[in-house]
C-alpha cells in the first residue's frame, strides 16, 4: 500500500504532466501566428507533394480539433467576409500558348490538355457536386488562362469525379485542399502547369487556387478552395472563385474538424467528414 509521502509524490507527478500538456498546447496556438509568416513561403510544399515525405515542410501549424480534447468546433473561427476576387494589373492577350511539360506517373489516366490557342477571356462555370452539397466555383481565364484550360480538360475527361478531399487546414491556413485521386496528397495528372501570378495577389475567403511544389512551374491537379484567413505570398496561381453556397458547404466540413494526421507540419489533417465528388459539371 502507498505511503502518504507516495501519493503526495504520485499527485505532484501527474499535475506536472498535466501542466507541460497544456504548456504544448499554448505554445501550438502561439506558433499559428508566427508559423503563417515563416511557413507560408512553402505551404504547397505541405498542400501538394511533400505530404507524402512530410519532414521537408514548414507551413502554418494547426491545433488539431480532433485529438485535442481541448478544443471543439466551435473553437474555428470563420471570417464571413470575402475578399475582393483577384484582378490582373495589365491584361493578357485575347489567346495565349500554355504549356503542359510530362512530369511523374499519372494519378488517374488522363490525356494531356491542349496548349494553342487557348482563350483569356471570359468565365467558365464549374459545379463541384459531393456527398456533402454542390460547390460552385467560377473560373476566369483572364486570371489564369493555362489553368483554367487545364481544370476544365481534367474535370471534363472525369479526372476529379470519385476523389475525394484528403486535407483541410481550420488554423491559421483556413482552405480545404483537394485534387489528388490517391487521397493522399502526393498524386497528380502526370503533367505540370506554369505559374499565373502576380506581384500583389492575396488570398481569402472565396478564392480559389492551384496547389504546387514550391518551386516555380509546378501546379498540376491539386487545388485548394480559401474559406477564411489565408495569409499567403503571391506564389499560387488564383484562378476563380467559390460561390456562397459552395462555401457554406466548406464551412460546415470546417466546422467538423480533421484528425490532425498532418501535425505539426504542414498541419490540418484529412476532413472528419468526407468529402468526394461524385460529379464534375461544366458549363462554357
């Protein structure tokens, strides 16, 4: 049987084990601001391929939701505002030449996209249609006319149907990434788009964006839809927009938390609920 001075020593321990616990989790929190500013120059590090060797990336960290029994849903705070859509300081031409240099192993048997003549003009309605409700995204090719061209060859050919939703990030880094029929974040067309950006493009509630390695001219399938804070330099190529309803529908996936599988670095995890798309509509 215990002494008193056995017990006293056995209460002390585990007080000091709850304190260091919470100590972490406060340090977590107070890294989420400043892991923004030093991580974000190599978020799609962490939004596209290094999820798969995950010890190279350094993007924003997150408190997990889901094995954190100190937080909840209702701890991820959604911005309700959306941001100004993107705009290019001096327009494209009416049609550009883009580019699709092969790169890896096809993630999904696809065809590569063609190259001539493509429009940077006008918009392209695209429908998201899940498990969980329809996403309705706008594209505009005089953002980012080799994406959009490529996004809508892909959706067309079936690449995004049956896929699902493999990360979502509800700290810091608020967007829901998606794109890769593996799942896991490392998967993509077997092809690469050049960069689209801009000196001083932002990101926010609203936009949506191409996922990339972190080195120039490497965007492929992957893309991340922006629900709330996303503090990032103007490295990822913006090409449309998200509807409200879309966004709602971002919102409450949100909301639900993840399980934390990408903590700390790049951060997020893959959705409690999951998202697939069981369908890819597009309307010229």
């Amino acid at each position: 049987m215990a002494t008193n001075q056995q017990r006293r020593e056995a209460a002390k321990r585990k007080l000091e084990r709850q304190l260091a616990r919470r100590a972490e989790r406060a340090r977590r929190r107070r890294i989420v601001g400043v892991g923004v500013t030093v991580g974000a120059v190599v978020l799609v590090t962490g939004l596209i391929v290094v999820l798969a060797t995950r010890g190279g990336d350094s993007a924003a960290d997150e408190t997990d939701l889901a094995s954190d029994p100190s937080a909840s849903a209702e701890d991820v705070h959604i911005p309700t505002e959306r941001v100004e859509p993107a705009t290019r300081p001096e327009p494209l031409p009416k049609s550009v030449s883009c580019e699709y240099p092969e790169s890896g192993e096809a993630a999904k048997e696809v065809s590569v996209p063609d190259g001539e003549d493509v429009p940077a003009e006008g918009t392209v309605k695209v429908t998201l249609h899940s498990n969980v409700g329809d996403i309705g995204l706008e594209l505009d090719r005089a953002l980012a006319p080799c994406t959009v061209n490529s996004f809508v060859h892909l959706a067309e050919e079936g690449f995004y149907t049956d896929t699902s939703c493999h990360r979502i990030g509800t700290r810091g880094l608020q967007m829901l990434q998606c794109g890769d029929p593996t799942g896991e974040g490392n998967g993509g067309p077997g092809y690469t788009l050049p960069d689209e950006t801009f000196e001083g493009l932002t990101y926010g509630r609203g936009i949506l964006a191409m996922a990339n390695t972190g080195s120039p001219d490497t965007g492929g399938s992957q893309f991340f839809m922006v629900y709330g804070d996303a503090p990032l330099p103007p490295d990822y190529t913006v090409f449309g927009t998200i509807d409200d309803e879309g966004l709602e529908v971002i919102d409450e996936i949100a909301r639900a938390g993840h399980d934390g599988r990408f903590e700390p670095s790049p951060g997020g995890g893959k959705p409690n609920t999951e998202v697939t798309f069981t369908d890819v509509t597009v309307e010229a």
